[in-house]
C-alpha cells in the first residue's frame, strides 16, 4: 500500500491547538492552520501531482478517533501557516494503529 498524507486534527468540540475551519455542520474540514512541518507537506501533495490529503479527526468523550475524509489542498498560505483544502469525499474508517500524528502513513487510495 502506498504511504499517504495524513493531517491529525482536534475534534470540533475539543479544545484546539491550531484553528481549524470546519463548515457549519463540523464534518468537513475546509482549512487548518498548521505549523512549518505540516504546511510543507500539504504543499509538496499539491506540488507533486494533486495528491490526496486524508483527514483523521482525534478522540473527545465518546467519539472515537477516525479518519472522516479526504481532500486535496487548494491554497497553502504561508503568511498565516494556513491551508485552504477543496474537493472533500466524505470517509469513516478507523486509523491506522501504526500513526501517530500528521505524517505518512499506509492508506489505500
């Protein structure tokens, strides 16, 4: 399997390390502010070929940590550390037992 993108993000609810964007409905997520390591890497997914970004959102009380989708990166700003994501497919599916934070991990395409 090949490695992929993985962004580890706060539940909605949770209290948040980094702002995130999510739309009204707190499913999608449509930008996160991030620091130099994780901007890098959304940047070389879109710059090395459109690669797709997957969403893992963390445990809060009884909502298990899942990875809830995917998108693609649409515009990484560098002045404020954020990164805007378009094209969202919704998934649900457990993480992998091997990941620990936004890096690369096995996931099917």
């Amino acid at each position: 399997m090949p490695k992929r993108l993985v962004v580890l993000v706060a539940h909605p609810d949770d209290e948040q390390p980094y702002k995130n964007g999510w739309d009204p409905t707190n499913e999608r997520l449509e930008y996160i502010t991030t620091n130099q390591k994780i901007f890098n890497q959304c940047q070389r997914a879109l710059d090395g070929g459109d690669e797709w970004v997957y969403v893992q959102r963390m445990e809060y009380g009884p909502h298990k940590s899942r990875v809830i989708g995917r998108v693609k990166v649409a515009q990484p700003d560098e002045a404020t550390m954020r990164v805007r994501f378009e094209k969202w497919e919704t998934y649900d599916v457990a993480p992998s037992r091997a990941f620990g934070g936004s890096t690369f991990a096995e996931f099917p395409e």
